[in-house]
C-alpha cells in the first residue's frame, strides 16, 4: 500500500505533465484532441482507479506465489533476464486478459470505462477500471510460473508494464516505422479504441503487437477509414464511477426482466453486448448505429463549469498526493476513510459536470462528512504539522465548493424553467 502510492506521487506529475504539453501541441497544430471535461473526467476516472489499487479494494482469487509454489519447474533469481522474462510473460497475459475483456458480457464492465472517451488522449489512458474487483486471470501467468519467475519480478513488473501503455494514447504520433511491425503504436491503439465495423475487437496487444499478429486480431490503421472512438452505447456521462457500473447494471436489469432461465444465467457469459431476443425493441438503449452521425456528448457547457471542474480536479490531485505521501502518518483505519472522502469528492463534482441536480445532496454529504473529519481528528488527517492552517483551508474549499455547486445548479434549474415557459 505505502509503496505503490510513493510510486504514484512520482508518476502522476509526469503523467500530467505530459496531458498539459498534449494539449497545448494540440493548440499549436490547430488540432485539439483534449476537450477540457473530458480531460476532467478521465483524469478523475485515474484518481478513483489509482485510489482502489493503493487501498487494496481488489482480490485475487489465486496467487501467482501460491501457483509458482505448485508448478515451478526452475528456481529463478531474480536478474535482468528473469525481468526479461517476466516483462513477456505479463504482455501474454496482457493480451488475453484484454481480449476476453471485449469477448464476455460480464467482463466488458470492467473495461468499459477505458473505451468510454469518445476523444483519443493521453488523459482517457488514465481511464482505468474501479469495478475489477476480483482477478480473474492470474492462471494466464502459468508460463511464468513454469519457469519459477519469482513473485517479486512479477509484482514490479506488472505496475511499469501498465505505464508503459500510457504514452500511445495520442492521435499526434502518427506511424513509427519498422516499429510498427514490434510495438503497440499509437496508429494501432487507434485502431482498438474505434468504433469503426472495421476497427471492432481489433489489436489487444498492450507492449508488443505480435500477440495480435499470432492470434488473428491485428488490423492496421486505413488512411481512408478514420477511427472514431468511444463505444457504441454512450456512457452520456462524465461521471467515471456511473461509467463503471453502467454495463453491469444493464446486465441485471436484462437478466431481471429475462422470461426464461436460460437467458438470466447464459447473458453474463455471452458475446459482449448480447441482450435476449426482442429486448432492443422492449426496452432499448442508446446506441451508434451510424460512427459518422451522432452528437459527442458533452460539447455544449458553460466555460465557468469547465473552468469549476479544472479547479476540482486540481484540488482532488493535490487531496490524494497528500494521502499517498502520508499513508503511513494517516494510518488504518484513517487512510481508507480519506479514500472514501476521495470517492465522495470525485462522484460529487463529476455529478455536477453532469449538471444533475442530485449533485448538490451529493456535494452537501461530502461537506459534512469533511466538515465532520476536521471536528472528530482535530485537523486534516495531520496536514496542520506540514501547512498551518491546514485544516481551515480545507474547511472552507469545502463551504466554498457547496456554495458553488448550489450556484450552478440553480442557473442550471433557472435555464430549463425559461425554455419550458417559452415552449
């Protein structure tokens, strides 16, 4: 816990870093591929994942330690080639982790919201999974467990193998020549996260592209089909943690309102997106049919929330820095009651983005759960002994941020009653 949130406080200013010179390239060559809300959510949608990961909110079901224990025909150390080893090991495993992800019903929940940005940026990388709390797929690191990688090779590796997929996230690097023939590219991570008939289900791989070579998934980029992206039911939301669960709830309800038996147990292992018969017609969602014809959502929004929900974001970074950097002075069980304070914070003003009315009895929760957390502890989970004052800074952002909350969702109230008196 304590080491992996040290790790991110490194790694989070770089990845920002890097969002912040995308975007402003993207000024420069006239192409902005980094709506600011959007940007706002997936970098909101990386704090919750990140948040889940260093708090442990996951299981998984059987170790890779206990799976070596069993079959390792070798006893490795662990060198550069063990690291080699265990790098390649985890890119197979990678791959059809991926894979099935986009196959099974119940598996695209979790990597739903990975694919929900309907722009292409280095800040939707940051879209990673809340949901994924059980692990499925430590069985697909059997070949390194053959070859007795140790557990501690596996436990380094995965973290640097996962940022390691941040950097192709951008429509601005186009092809990377004969690499293209090795490596995931940007053009063929492109291609994944369209929507394009001809794009679909195409090119998991997540380091090297030969899996999908292997296997029978690689498509290339066509310069006459440009990738649209996103997926073809909408999210419709800024919200990272309703992305999440959107899938998964559409699943129930089907299985729910499904006649036969068969249909409620066989929808949660069929293709993805399967429903049983008849339902698109009783009860229909959204969907893309036409990638060329449909309206981004989102694209109308006040400047002054936009602007709100940077403030936010930024204002949540700085929250969760502190709690990374101070895991160990918070203690348990104090860290993972920050960690739900951070959760309240990212679904109260990403509700807000939504322009939901529910986001101020969300945004009047977490101020009196925050309020509440300065009274009982006396301070900020101990940010008085770095920051005088700490505690009063964070008092009133947290009167200033209801207030504002309350603000626009009264303009907001003030708008839809004008246009329904003048209809």
């Amino acid at each position: 816990m304590e080491e992996y949130g040290k790790i991110l406080v490194f790694v989070m200013p770089v990845f920002l870093i890097l969002i912040i010179i995308e975007k402003i390239y993207g000024h420069y060559k006239g192409e902005d591929t980094s709506p600011n809300m959007d940007s706002v959510s997936s970098v909101s949608s990386g704090m919750v994942n990140s948040l889940k990961d260093v708090l442990g909110l996951s299981i998984t079901l059987v170790s890779y330690n206990w799976i070596v224990s069993k079959i390792a025909l070798f006893d490795l150390e662990a060198t550069i080639f063990t690291y080699f080893i265990g790098f390649i090991a985890i890119d197979f495993y990678g791959y059809w982790s991926h894979r099935l992800s986009h196959q099974i019903n119940f598996l695209w929940n979790k990597h739903a919201i990975h694919h929900s940005s309907e722009e292409f940026n280095l800040a939707c990388a940051l879209r990673q999974p809340v949901s994924s709390f059980v692990n499925l797929f430590t069985f697909l690191l059997i070949p390194a467990a053959l070859l007795g990688v140790p557990s501690k090779v596996i436990a380094i590796t995965l973290p640097i193998h996962l940022f390691l997929q941040f950097w192709y996230h951008t429509k601005h690097i186009k092809k990377i020549g004969f690499l293209e023939n090795i490596l995931v590219s940007p053009s063929h991570h492109r291609v994944h996260h369209a929507i394009n008939p001809e794009y679909m289900d195409k090119n998991h791989s997540q380091i090297f592209i030969i899996w999908d070579k292997l296997f029978g998934t690689f498509q290339a980029e066509l310069e006459t089909v440009p990738p649209v992206f996103g997926i073809t039911r909408p999210a419709r939301t800024w919200n990272p943690i309703r992305i999440n669960f959107q899938h998964l709830w559409l699943m129930i309800t089907d299985a729910w309102r499904a006649e036969n038996w068969k249909d409620k147990f066989t929808i949660w292992f069929k293709p993805t997106g399967w429903r049983p018969e008849n339902f698109e017609e009783k009860y229909p969602v959204t969907k893309i049919t036409n990638v060329y014809d449909f309206e981004k959502y989102g694209v109308q929004h006040s400047n002054k929330l936009m602007y709100w929900s940077l403030f936010q974001a930024i204002i949540t970074l700085l929250l969760i820095s502190y709690m990374y950097n101070s895991i160990a002075k918070i203690g348990l069980p104090n860290v993972f009651i920050y960690g739900a304070f951070i959760f309240l914070t990212v679904y109260s003003y990403t509700e807000l983005m939504d322009t939901r009315k529910i986001s101020v009895f969300w945004e009047s929760i977490r101020f009196t759960f925050g309020i509440g957390l300065i009274f009982y502890f006396g301070d900020w989970f101990g940010m008085d002994q770095l920051f005088p004052f700490a505690s009063y800074v964070v008092a009133v952002y947290l009167i200033l941020s209801l207030i504002v909350t309350i603000y626009f969702v009264s303009i907001n109230f003030e708008k839809e009653t004008m246009i329904v008196t003048q209809s």
